[in-house]
C-alpha cells in the first residue's frame, strides 16, 4: 500500500487536500487501486475518508474478480462465487452480473461435460439438454456446442448399435453377409464403418468357404479345398482342412483298395496302408486291416471245412471266432456238418440193428433233415418197415397155428422166397383147418347138442390126422353108449323108479359117474323112506318129536332132511307150546302164554289162545277183585268188568256180578237193620228177598228184634214207672225170654227194687230235714253214685247246720256291730262314749271286767293312755296313767295289737261281786286304732274264756269305736278351729281395711309407673329402630366395604389385563428390534412401559390391600429357614444398596433357632418392603437386618405375640431421612408418607407400609417402628416362634373370612370315576377295542377330552368333531372308523340328525352309532333309535360299560356275545327287543 | 416323517390382544403359533394336533386354565405336552401352586420379561425336536431290528436245511438265503 503524504500545511488545507486527492484520484484511474490518502480533518479528512473506502471497496472488487477469475476459470471450481452479501448497488449488481456468469458459462459446460462424462463411461443414451431452466434456452454458441455433443451422441450411438448388430449377427447369430449400415456419418466413423464392413465381409468370405469345403467333406467329396484368402489363423484354419482333406483322400484310397482285394477279387490278406496319419486315422485304418484280417481267417476256416466234407471227413467244424453274419454262416455250417453225421449215424444204426441184429422195426430218426436227405432216410426206413411186415406176419401166422387159431393166413405181400414159404404155410393152415373143423363138428354134435353117434369124416388126410380122426370117432361112440345109459337110469329116477342101476361098461369118469348115479338112487330111496316114516309118525300117528334120521346124506339131500327135521320139530314146539299153554288154562294158570315162534295159521291159533287166555285172565282178575272185593274187603257193589268178551264168558260175568248184587243188597239190609238196631231202632226188620242160609238169618234176625223190642218196651216202662211217673216198685215182665234176656230182665226189676229202696231213704231223710230235723242220716246200702248221693245228702245236712250255726253268730255280731254303731253315733263327749262302751260291750262279750285307756295328748306333753271308764273294776286310788310302750296296755297301743293273756296268774285280775270274787281265765287288750293311730286301749277280763266270736266282734267292734272316736276328736279339733278362724276372720277384716287403703296409694303409684313404662317402651322402641338403622346401615357398609374389596380386585386385574399388552409391547417397541425407531421413539416406549410399570405396581399394591381387607388373603405357616429369609433379603437389596453407595448387612443374632413357623411368602414380601423403604430413604450411611429375640418380657398388646413362647424381631435400621414423631402414626396409613413431598421425590405408592403392617397382622406380629428426623429409622417386624392356624384368622373390621375360590366343575363330568386313576384293563372287550377307530361327534369339549383320553389310554384312535358336519365329513374322509360315538344334544345339527344323515350313505348303514347323553327320557332314547342310533348310553356314563356296550357293537353286534349291562337303564330297550339293528328299521 | 417338522406352539388367552403380544415376541423362532381364545378350543386344537408347549393364561371365564391343564394332563397323549402359564392374577402362591399342581412346567405371571418367555419357549420347542427325531430313530431302529430278525430266521432255516443234507440242500439252502436277501 502507498501512502500519500498526509498535507504539510494547515494553511491551505482544503486546496492541499484536493490536491492529494487529484493526485489519488489519477492513480485511481490510471488502475491503481492501492493509493490511500492519509486521515484529515474536516471535510477534507472525511473527503479522504469516503475516496479511501471507495477505493478500497474496488480494490477488494478487483482482488475478488482476480481470484473468480483464477479459481472458477483455471482452478475450475466451478462452485466459487462472488461473495454478494455484504455489497449494495453496483457493487451487488457487478458482483450479481459475475455469478450470472459463471453460472450461465458452467451450466452448458457442466451439462456437456455430464454427457460426455457418460459417453466416456459407454452410457450412449444421454443428451444435453437444450434449456438451461425450463424457459431459458441455450443461444450461440453454446446451442451449438450442445447440438454438436448431441449429433456426436447419435452419430456413436447409430455407429454403436450398428457395429454391435453386425456383431451379433454375424459373431453370434451367424448370419454372415450383415453390413453396417450408418447413414450420414464421414471421416473417421465412415473409415470405421467401411472396416468393419470389411471385416464383416471377409469374415463372411472365409466362413463360407471353410463352409463349403467342410459340408463337401461331409457329403464325401474330398476334392474341393479353401481357396479363399486368409491370413492369420484363418489361414491356419484352411491349411488345416485343406491337410484334412487330403489324409482324408489317402485314407479313402486305401480303404477302397483293400475292400475291393479282399471283398471282390478274393485277394485275401490285404492289408491297408496309410501313411502319415495319426490318432482317430490311425484307428480306422488298424480297424480296416484288423477287419480284413478277421474276414481273411473265416473265409479260410469255411473253407477248410467245406473241403473236410468233401471229402467225408464230418468231424471237422468250423472254429473261428467270428460274429455276425459270419457267425451265422459259422453255425449253419456246424449245424450241417452236424445233420451229415447224425444222418449217417442213424442209417448205420437201423441197417446195423435190422440187417445184423434182427431187431426189426427200428426206423432211422434224423431231426432237422429236409431234401435229399430227408429222401434218404425215407427210403432206408421203408426198407427197414416192408422186412419186417412180412418177417412179422408170417411169425403172426405161424404162432397163431401154434396156439390153434387156423383161421389166419400169410397176407402179406411177398415175392420170391418169401412168397413160396407164404404158400406152404398157408396150405398147412387149411388141411390144420379142416381136421379141426370135423374134430370140432363131432365133439359138438356129441358133447353138446346131444347127437350121439356122430362121426368124424375128414378127407384127404394121413398119417397122423388119420389116427387122430380114427381115436375120435371111437371116442364118440363110447361115449355115446354110456350116456345112453346113464340117461335111462336117470329117467327112471325121474318117474319114480328108484329100482334102476346103471350098469354100461365105463371106466375113468363115466365110471365114477355110474357110481354116484347108482349112490344117488340109493340115497334118494333112503330119503323118501324116511320123510315118509316122519310125516307118518309125526302127521299121522301124532308122535311129535320124530326125526328123519338120514345117514350120510349131504348137501340138497342134508338140507332137505334138516328142513324136514326143522319143520317137524317146529310143529313138535308149536303144538307142544300150545298144550303146554292149554294144559296149564286148564289147570287153572292163566299166567302162561305161547311163546314159541310160529307164523301163519299156526301164529293165528297162537294169537288166539293168547288172547283167549288173556280174556280168561281178565275174567279171572275181574271175579277175583269182585269176591275179594265183596267177600273180603267188604266193599259191596262191586262188579266185575270184563271187556271184550262174550258168549258163555259174558253169562258168567253176568251170574258172578248178580250174585255180588244180590249178596250185597242183602248184606246191605241185613247191615242197615243191624244198624238201626244198634242205633236202638228197633222197628226195622230185614224185608229183603232171601233164600236159603239168608232167608234163615234174616229170620233170626227178625226174631232177635222182636224180642228186643218187647224187652226194650218192657223196660221203657219200668223205667217209665220208676224213673218218671215215680211209681216204684214196678217190675218188668218179659215173657218168653230167657238167657241173658232173662237175665236182663232180672237185672232191671232188680235195679228197679234197690232205686226204689234208696229213693225212699232219700225221701224219708229229706222230708227230717225239710222239719228241721238234721239229724237223721241216711243209711241205707248203697254203692256208686247212689253212695255218693247218698254221702252227699249226709254232708249236705251237716253243711246245713254249720251254716245255720255260723249265720246265727255273724247275725249276732252284725246286729251287736250295729248296736253299738248306733249308740256310738251322734256322741260327743269322749268320756260318755267310753262308759257307754264298757258298759255295752263288756256284757256283750261275757267280759266281767273291762277298762277304757283313752290317749291324751296336749301341746307339749308326752302322748299317755289314761283310764277313762271301766266296768266292774275296782281301780287303786290313784289314776291309772300308762306311757306308750308301758305295761300290756301300752304295749297295745305301741304294737297296734291285740294281746291276749290266757291263764292269767291268779293275783293278776281279780273279779269282784258283792259276794265273792274270782280270777279271770282270759283278759284281752285291744288297741283303739284309727287310721294306723292308737286312740286308746280296752281290755277286758272274763272268767271264761273268750270265744272267737267275741274276739271276732272285738276286733271289729275296735275299729268301728275307733272311728268313732275319731269322730268326735276332728268334731271337737273343728270346732276350736272354728272357733279360732271366727277370731281370724275379724282380725282380717281390720287387715284388710288397711290394706285397701294402701293399695289405693299403690294404685296411684302404677298408674304413675305405667305412664313412665310407656314413656320407656316408646323410648325402646325407637332406639330399636334405630339400632334396627344402624344394623342396616351396618349391613350396607360392609356389603358397600366388600364391594369396594371385590370392585377393586376386580378393578385391579381389569386394570392388570390391558397393561400386560401394553407393557409386553412398550418393551417390544423400547427394544427396538428392528432399529427402526428414533431415540426418542424409543425414549417414548421406555417411558410408557415404565409408567406401566408402576401403575402395575400400584395396582398389586391395592390388590394386596383389598385383599387383606376382604379378608381374602390366607396365610399358610409352614416351618422356615431363618437362614434362608436372611439369604432372600441379602440377595435382593444388597444390590440394590450398593449402587446407591450404602453399607448393608443382614445379621442374625444368637439365640434365633434355625427355623420358625410362619408364612414364607408374607415375612419376604413384610421384609422385601421394609428393606426397600430403608434403601429407598437412605442416601448415604447403611441399612440393616438384624433378627434378634424381643426383648424379655416385653408386652405388645397383641395376644398372639404376648401368648407366644417367644417372639423374633426382624430389625430394620436405615440412616435415612427419619420421620417426625407426630407422622409416624400415619406412615401406616394408606397412601400417607411422611411428607407429602416425599413422593415426588422418592416415589411409591404410599401402601407399603399400610400393606405391611396388615400382613404383619396376618402372620400375628406387629410392626413397631422408631425414628427420628435426619437420623433413620428402625421398623421392627415382631412375629411369634410358632404361627398357628387359630392366630391366622384375619380379624379385619368385616371379620369375614372367605376361602379362596375354586372354580367348580361346572358340567356334568362324562365319565363316572370309579376312582381317580383310570387304569387300562385287560378285558375281553379291551382287547376288542384295541386299535379300534372311534369318532366322538360332541360339542361339549371337556367330556370329549376326558373320554377321548380313557379310549386312548385302551389302545383306540380316536377322530373328533364337535359338530355333526364336521362329524359326517370325517366318515367319510376316514372310511375306516369302526365306531361313532354321538353327543344327541348339539347346536344347528343334533344327534339324530346327524345319525340320519349317516345312515342315509349306504356304506354306514352298518356303522355303529352310540349314543351318549345326559337325557334319559324314554321319548328321547326312542327317537334316536328310530333316527338309527345303534345303542344309547346316559351320561355320566360308566366307563366299562360304555367300553363294554363299544367291544359289543364293535364285534358286529348281534352276532357278538351281548355285553353284560348292568346298568339296566342303559340298553334297556335294546336288549328286550333283541335285534336292535333290525328293530331301527321296523320303529 | 422325512423333513422335520415344525414345531406347533398353542397359545391361549380370552385375550386377542395378548395373543398378539404373544406372537409378536414368539416371531423368528422356528414355531408355528396357533392362538386360541378359551380353554374349549384349546382341548379341540388338542384333540387334533400335537403341539411342542402350550402357553396358558390361567385367568379366562368359563373353563379356566386350571381346568384346561387337569383336561390335557388326565389325557395320556396330552399329559407331556410342557404348558407354561401365564397369569395376570398376581403373585399369589396359592395359584401358583394351583399351576404347578395343573402339571404346569412352569408359572409365568404377566407382564415377564419377553426374552426369557422367548427362551423358555425355545428349549421346549428344542426337546419336541429332539423328541421328533428319537421317535424317528427309534422307528428305524424298530424297523432294522426286524429286518434283522427276519434275517437271522432265513439263516437259521438255511442252517437247519443244510444239517438235515440230502439231494438238493445246499440249492435249497441258496434259494431260501437269496430269498431273504432280497
């Protein structure tokens, strides 16, 4: 910077300034922007100012411009700019034109420089864009610029995609002769153009070419070559076929000369040679000769063969290895050679066996053989066949001869020598033929058609023949001589002439013959003889028993005479058997019957006699039974009854069974009169018709009842007379009798004279004592009941006057009795009473003395027996007093007895007249008695003793006296007490007078207290209706309390319920798993998931406290670790307490067993809570557990604690923040802390504690707590040793305790569970259903799972549905089920409707469907039967026998053994009706 | 039997929500999560399918987990099936020890902690796996101790063949022994 002179001079300041400022401003404009005009004063200095900041404004301009101008224009940071922002004006304006400019010069530029960047990277497809912005176009040279890049884009894009089609085409699609084809392009790209085309077409030329030359190859010619021009590998490429070529060529050569030496001129063992060639050449050409060679060998082999059988040698055989064709000729050849030899075999065979061996018939077998040979082996045969049919027939011939047959001839054709001997043996046959016909011919005549004496004739014959013929016709006639005259014998025989013999000549046979004709004469004459002699004896002369006896007889002979004998020995039987039977009827035994066999007539007679002994028999039985009947047993009526029979037999059933009439009606009348006879009628008599014996018994009889009945009349009347009218003395005159009837009658008149001798005995007593005079006795002899009468009249007299006697002293007594009684009445002085007793009674019982002892008594004095009255007693002077018990009288009295003194001592008593005295013999003490009380005491003496009678009266009379007394003693007490209430009654009635008076003043006074009652029963009843409010109220409160409880546990879990999804997915979300979500997203989540956390908190915290009040929280002691608390405190805030700095530490003091009773999960969550308020309220310092024993002695209040045997403390101490005195109480209240700041600061719910102290409760502790402000705290957890469950009642305000919950089991359960384990049995029906499929179609899920799990558990699968759709679509997926069990209730589609769908598919028209379900109605079963269920089953069923009723159905059913059902219910239709399939059908 | 398969996870809740709550923390695992809103549903999935672990809120109305668990343990093919319950009820020890009474493996109360969930879930779903393959092992073992038996018959009847000798045993013998072989 240059610095002009700051102005000299103040004189001329201004001009000096303008100066410098000229001299500036030059140099300004000559460019120089770096003069600065020093500072001035005044104007000028400002002057200067302004120029200063002008130019140096411009100079930063300029420098700016320089460095744009470097920067943007050489550096080429086409992003520099003017900096605009602190420019105005011009300044702005020249800075604003710049940056345009730059930005109009880099922008064409930078688009170009983007085109052509793609260009540079091979992207063809971009272009400049001919607009700057959307409306300012690109001008001059810039739009040319940009059409110029563009036309070159094109020009490189045409030029491209054309060279790239040529490519393809001709490199890779193969289309040679393709041309690049860009229009409009010069220069180089049309230089480049050409090129390509150019190579395109040389490519072309030279591809054809190979072409050319390798299909020319291809079709076999080998004489074209590559001629086109090439260089390069191209060039190589055509030498290369080209050189391929011509191998080729040689090799061709070679090949074509071999073949035609060896193939076609028959040179063999040429051989290929080509030179030069290599690899597959080299392989064909070895291939060639090594064909050649083969060819060469086989050829060579067939040919030795074929010359080998030329020449007859057969063994030879081609070998060569050959294939092929080759092998083909090999083996035909072989084969050949093979028919060659096994033909000559066989000729030499059959020429062998028939020319040498003789073994004719054999045939030459060549298989395979045709042609020629074929011919051959004919021919051979058909010699070998023609020798032997001739040799065969002639052997035929000849051997027929020889076995006698002359009937075959030589038919065969022959010639020669063999014709000859043909001929001669057929002659031999015919004369053969003809000697046998004539033999023959004789021998028929003679031996069979019975022509004797013919004669052979045979002709022509000699020699032997002739003999022969000769030996034949002697034959003949012999023969003919002897049969003719066995034949008369014969006939003779035959007519009955047994006189005959055979007497020819004969010898051998015949002779034998003779012989036995003439033995059978003889025996046949013997024969007759005898039957005849049988039948004779037996027929005639009836000697049974005879025997043919036919001596060396046999066969027909033997037979004959067996029969005979047979017969005649069976008629012996027969006839025999029937005397046998008839002899024994005769005899009277009817028990034999014919037994012997017999038929025919004779069975008919034996029949007949049977029966008719049969008829006998019955006849016999019947008579029989009728006499025993009526003879014997004495049954009469009786009559025989005898069927079937007639003539002489039924007169005799008849005469028998009259006769038994008869006899029983008179029986009968004789019976009936015995009867009335013996019954005492006396007036039948037997009318009956009898004759005979009968007729003089029935008169007998008649006789005996007459007499009877005038004795029995006679009789009446004595006893008439004596016994009724009185008349005794009568007697009976019976006349005419005699014996015991005379006898009788005397007894009766007898009878009647002692009756009448008693009787008037009898009379005469009676009559005394009817008198009075008892004193007469009857005496008279008597004996019987006539004694005992008579002993009892006597005794009656003497009863009388006993009676008389005693009437007369009991008379004596009542009327004495009464007498007294009387006098007795209506006394009242005692004393009188007294006199008059001694002096009535003492007289009365012929008593001379007598004493009256009257008890006294008195209040206070001794009860004594005084001397009232006597009776001719001299008493002493002084009164007689006795004391009970005292002397006989008081004894009386105590004894409550009668004392009797007989024989008193004379100085005892003494009686006392005037005149004399004397001692009484008998004194008496009497007890005067009332109701068991002594009265008094009588005592009477009398000279003589006293009778019973007296004593009787005394006895009696003492009681009457002593009521008597009685009497007047109550008058006399009633009286006084009379006298007494008359004095009462006055003094009541002063009484009561005062006492009306009072009870008016006692009758304000209820009045008074009724009012105040009243006033008190309306006060009552209103505290009632209060009290009867306030129960009400009561009521509401703890229903209002319990819903309060109820609400919120049923708040807390509804609350619990969403934020568990809520918190799961906060979490999910703070986690950000797929780390698409921004910090603060994150953030949020964290937030919202620890809001609901402590929510969650909160809620827990009121559940537990609601809990705790409705008294729903049960506590379940059980023997604890101490160790084991301590460890859970430890290991769950020791933590916590560390990371905020804190000392922790958990103690346990000595004397802490090792375990306690409590509630595990109670002290934890107690201890977890107090722990964690201690760390949470502690910033520095430390928290402890300490568990120690309370203190000795220590009194809680809570009976729990103070009843325990010792109690632990759980010791918490923090040095925390501390809680002021007057809080600590409400700590433990809910949502209190000590300072409501406190939870803003510290957090929590406020309910720890509250809970805490609740539980504390629960487990019968307390917590006790200390504290003071700024210090910590201590909260003591007091527990007892032993938790017991009487301490664990919650003893909350509401006092309810409520168990805990259980879900019941709301359906009926399916299954009856015979117990709780279901255990697999090993049942037939268990091994039925193994494997078995089963379908369960139910809704109801439950009973499905149970059941599904019991037939599982039985080795069955099971398929299930729950609806019937469901049910019907798996039948039929699973065809294979063997078994449906169907719930009928089910929604849209129930059992039956579902059972009917099934069984409308007919291949489970069989299927079983069992029904299971709660309904039992008969209605019900019915309809599912008739919907086609198979069976039903109620539920809950009875797992065996459902298991039962499925092995039934699963064994098919009805064909199956029933199951046994016991449950009756269950198959009760089924069973009845039998077949329950076949029943669906007809319901 | 020849590709594995995948192991089918039950998960019931009345709760759709939790369902989902559930399926999105059991994603990724190799499982097929079949979600059931009551205890009904849950025996019917059972009834027709295996599953590797049930996951069981034991809090639904009307049958309610605990009555679920007795059905599916009474049930011998069910009674191995692990159920993990979930519960919302609280920490009370009574009803976890109803759950583990039930034959619960385990007793989860809500909200837990979805990885360890997760991971419980995954070693059950690995023992079903291992258990998969011992029943195919055990199959094949089953199979080869057959072929193995039957086997040992043709070769003890050829042996039998050759001792008794005669025309024709040892050819008897060969045909029996190819006969097996094949």
């Amino acid at each position: 910077m240059t610095t002009v002179k700051a102005p000299q001079v103040r004189r001329d300041e201004n001009e000096e300034v303008l100066t410098v400022l000229a001299e500036a401003l030059a140099r300004v404009e000559s460019g120089d922007f770096s003069v600065r005009i020093p500072r001035g004063h005044g104007l000028g200095g400002e002057v200067i100012d302004r120029f200063n900041s002008v130019v140096a404004k411009q100079d930063t301009q300029v420098r700016e411009l320089t460095r744009m101008s470097r920067v943007v224009g050489r550096e080429g940071q086409m992003t520099e700019r003017f900096a605009e922002e602190h420019l105005d004006g011009g300044f702005r304006e020249a800075a604003q034109a710049v940056n345009s400019l730059i930005d109009d010069i880099v922008r064409p530029t930078a688009e170009i420089s983007r085109v052509i960047a793609a260009v540079a990277e091979g992207d063809l497809s971009q272009r400049v864009s001919l607009q700057i912005d959307e409306s300012r176009p690109l001008k001059g040279e810039f739009l040319e610029l940009a059409r110029t890049v563009n036309k070159m884009v094109e020009l490189l894009r045409g030029f491209a995609v054309e060279v790239t089609r040529v490519a393809r085409e001709v490199g890779t699609e193969g289309k040679l002769g393709g041309q690049a084809a860009v229009p409009g392009v010069s220069g180089t790209w049309n230089d480049l153009t050409v090129s390509v085309n150019l190579m395109a077409s040389n490519l072309t030329d030279q591809v054809r070419n190979i072409s050319q030359v390798a299909t020319a190859v291809a079709k076999g010619d080998l004489s074209q070559k590559i001629t086109v021009l090439a260089q390069g590998e191209i060039a190589e490429l055509a030498g290369t076929i080209n050189s391929l070529t011509d191998t080729l060529r040689v090799f061709a050569n070679e090949v074509t000369r071999v073949a035609q030496e060896v193939g076609t001129e028959g040179k063999l063992g040429g051989q290929a040679a080509v030179p030069g060639v290599a690899g597959t050449w080299k392989d064909l050409t070895v291939s060639v000769n090594s064909m050649a060679s083969n060819l060469t060998d086989q050829v060579r082999n067939i040919a030795q063969v074929a010359t080998a059988v030329a020449t007859g040698d057969l063994s030879q055989k081609i070998t060569v290895v050959a294939q092929g064709e080759i092998l083909e000729l090999k083996n035909t050849v072989n084969t050949m050679v093979d028919q060659l030899s096994a033909f000559a075999d066989e000729v030499t065979r059959v020429a062998r066996e028939v020319g040498t061996d003789g073994k004719l018939g054999g045939q030459a077998k060549v298989t395979g053989v045709s042609g020629t040979w074929r011919d051959l082996t004919e021919n051979v045969n058909q010699l070998a066949s023609n020798l032997t049919d001739q040799v065969r027939n002639i052997a035929q011939v000849t051997t027929a001869v020889a076995k006698g047959d002359l009937s075959q001839k030589i038919t065969v054709d022959a010639q020669g020598e063999i014709a000859e001997l043909k001929n001669t043996v057929n002659r031999m046959v015919d004369q053969l033929s003809s000697f046998g016909d004539e033999v023959t011919r004789v021998a028929r005549e003679v031996g069979t058609e019975g022509k004797l004496g013919g004669q052979a004739h045979v002709r022509g014959v000699s020699g032997i023949w002739k003999d022969l013929t000769d030996n034949v016709n002697l034959m003949a006639s012999n023969l003919t001589a002897q049969v003719r005259n066995i034949a008369q014998v014969a006939t003779a025989v035959a007519k009955g002439d047994l006189t005959q013999q055979i007497t020819v000549n004969a010898q051998g046979e015949i002779a034998q013959l003779k012989n036995t004709v003439n033995k059978m004469v003889d025996q046949l004459s013997a024969f007759a003889a005898e039957v005849t002699r049988v039948a004779r004896e037996v027929g005639t002369e009836g000697k049974l028993g005879g025997q043919a006896q036919l001596r060396r007889a046999a066969g027909t002979w033997r037979d004959l005479t067996d029969n005979v004998n047979l017969m005649a020995s069976n008629l012996t039987n027969q006839v025999r058997n029937i005397a046998d039977v008839a002899t024994a009827v005769a005899k009277g035994d009817l028990s034999q019957k014919i037994t012997v066999d017999a038929q025919g007539e004779i069975l008919e007679l034996k029949s007949t006699v049977n029966r008719m002994v049969d008829q006998l028999s019955s006849f016999a039985d019947e008579v029989t039974r009728v006499a025993r009947e009526v003879g014997t047993d004495g049954k009469l009526g009786g009559q025989a009854h005898v069927h079937g029979v007639s003539g002489i037999w039924k007169d005799l059933t008849d005469n028998v069974n009259s006769m038994a009439s008869n006899l029983t009606d008179q029986v009968r009348n004789i019976a009936q009169v015995t009867t009335a006879v013996a019954e005492g009628d006396l007036s039948q008599k037997i009318t009956v018709n009898a004759q005979g014996e009968i007729a003089q018994l029935k008169n007998t009889v008649n006789r005996m009842v007459s007499q009877l009945s005038s004795f029995g009349d006679e009789v009446t009347r004595v006893a008439r007379e004596v016994g009724v009218e009185g008349k005794l003395g009568g007697q009976a005159q019976v006349e005419d009798v005699s014996g015991i009837w005379k006898d009788l009658t005397d007894n009766v008149n007898q009878l009647a004279r002692t009756l009448t001798n008693q009787l008037r005995a009898v009379a005469e007593v009676s009559t005394a004592v009817t008198r009075g005079d008892m004193t007469q006795r009857i005496t008279v002899d008597a004996q019987g009941e006539v004694a005992e009468l008579t002993g009892n009249i006597n005794q009656m007299i003497e009863a009388l006057l006993d009676t008389t006697v005693k009437n007369a002293e009991t008379d004596w007594m009542n009327s004495n009795l009464a007498r007294v009684s009387e006098l007795l009445q209506g006394q009242r002085d005692i004393g009188e009473v007294c006199r008059m007793i001694m002096t009535e009674v003492t007289p009365l019982v012929d008593a001379q003395v007598g004493a009256f002892f009257l008890m006294t008594s008195g209040k206070n004095q001794p009860k004594r027996l005084v001397l009232t009255s006597s009776y001719g007693y001299v008493g002493p002077d002084t009164d007689l007093v006795f004391a009970p018990g005292e002397s006989l009288v008081g004894q009386a009295a105590t004894s409550r007895r009668a004392i009797r003194l007989k024989d008193a001592p004379s100085d005892y008593l003494v009686v006392r007249s005037g005149l004399g005295r004397a001692r009484p013999a008998d004194v008496v003490v009497l007890p005067v008695l009332f109701e068991g009380e002594p009265l008094g005491v009588i005592e009477f003496g009398s000279l003589n003793a006293f009778s019973a009678l007296h004593l009787n009266f005394l006895d009696r009379l003492v009681n009457t006296i002593g009521i008597a007394l009685n009497t007047i003693l109550a008058n006399r007490r009633t009286e006084e007490l009379l006298t007494a209430s008359q004095k009462l009654a006055q003094d009541f009635r002063d009484q009561s007078e005062k006492l009306q008076r009072a009870n008016e003043e006692l009758q304000e006074k209820a009045q008074l207290l009724t009012e105040q009652n009243q006033n008190i029963e309306l006060k009552n009843r209103e505290i009632d209706m209060a009290r009867l409010g306030l129960e009400d109220k009561a009521r509401q409160l703890t229903q209002a309390s319990q819903y309060k409880s109820e609400f919120l546990a049923n708040i807390s879990h509804e609350l619990r319920t969403p934020l568990n999804s809520l918190l799961l997915l906060a979490r999910l979300l703070a986690e950000n798993a797929e780390r698409n979500l921004s910090a603060k997203q994150i953030e949020f989540a964290r937030t919202i998931h620890n809001a609901g956390s402590d929510l969650l908190v909160l809620i827990d915290d009121i559940l537990d406290l609601s809990k705790i009040e409705a008294g729903r929280m049960a506590v379940d002691p059980r023997p604890l670790a101490v160790d084991e608390i301590a460890g859970y405190v430890e290991q769950a805030f020791r933590p916590q307490a560390e990371e905020k700095g804190l000392e922790f530490s958990v103690e346990r003091a000595p004397g802490v067993p090792d375990t306690v009773v409590s509630d595990a999960q109670r002290l934890q969550q107690i201890l977890r809570n107090l722990v964690s308020n201690a760390v949470k309220f502690t910033d520095t310092g430390k928290v402890s557990l300490t568990i120690a024993p309370a203190p000795a002695g220590m009194i809680f209040g809570a009976p729990s604690l103070d009843t325990a045997e010792t109690v632990y403390g759980f010791i918490v101490s923090d040095t925390g923040i501390g809680v002021p005195d007057e809080k600590l109480a409400l700590i433990f209240e809910a949502f209190q802390q000590a300072d409501g700041t406190t939870s803003r600061k510290y957090g929590g719910t406020g309910l720890g504690l509250s809970i805490s102290k609740s539980l504390a409760r629960l487990l019968g502790g307390l917590i006790m707590v200390e504290s003071q402000p700024g210090k910590g705290s201590t909260f003591t957890l007091f527990v007892p040793d032993v938790l017991t469950a009487d301490k664990i009642q919650v003893t909350d305000e509401l006092g309810t305790v409520q168990p805990v919950q259980i879900a019941p089991n709301r359906s009926r359960p399916i299954l009856r569970q015979a117990g709780n384990k279901q255990e697999r049995r090993a049942t037939p029906s268990a091994q039925v259903l193994e494997n078995a499929r089963v379908l369960i179609v139910d809704d109801d899920v439950r009973n499905v799972f149970a059941l599904t799990s019991a037939l599982e558990l039985h080795g069955m699968t099971v398929l299930y549905a729950d609806n019937g759709a469901d049910g019907i679509g798996l039948l039929t997926e699973h065809g294979d089920i063997d078994i449906v069990l169907m719930d009928s209730m089910m929604p849209d589609m129930d059992g039956n409707e579902t059972t009917r769908e099934i069984r409308r598919i007919p291949e489970f028209a069989d299927l079983p469907v069992v029904f299971l379900t709660a309904k039992a109605t008969p209605g019900d079963r019915d309809g599912s039967l008739k919907a086609g269920a198979s069976a039903y089953i109620t539920k809950p069923v009875d797992l065996d026998e459902l298991l039962d009723l499925m092995a039934y159905w699963v064994e098919g059913g009805d064909n199956a053994l029933a199951p046994a059902v016991h449950n009756d219910e269950v198959l009760e239709g089924e069973i009845v009706d039998g077949n329950v399939r076949d029943g669906r059908e007809s319901r | 039997m020849s590709s594995p398969r995948t192991a089918k996870i039950l998960l019931v809740d009345d709760r759709m929500e939790n369902l989902v709550a559930l399926e999105a923390i059991l994603q990724g695992l190799p499982v097929e999560p079949v979600a059931v809103t009551s205890g009904e549903e849950a025996l019917k999935k059972l009834l027709v399918g295996d599953f590797a672990v049930i996951l069981l809120d034991a809090q639904m109305p009307g049958m309610d987990g605990f009555e679920t668990a007795a059905h599916i343990k009474q049930r011998e093919r069910t009674r191995h099936v692990p159920i993990i319950f979930l519960t919302a009820v609280d920490r009370d020890a009574h009803l976890a020890f109803r759950g583990y009474a039930a034959g619960a493996v385990d007793y989860i109360t809500k909200p837990f902690d979805p990885w360890v969930l997760r991971a419980k879930v995954s070693v059950f779903v690995e023992l079903w796996g291992r258990k998969e393959q011992l029943g195919v092992q055990a199959a094949t073992v089953r199979a080869v101790q057959a072929e193995n038996a039957r086997l040992r018959d043709a070769i003890e009847e050829a042996r039998s063949v050759l001792r008794g000798g005669g025309d024709g045993g040892v050819e008897k013998a060969v045909e029996l022994l190819t006969r097996a072989g094949e």
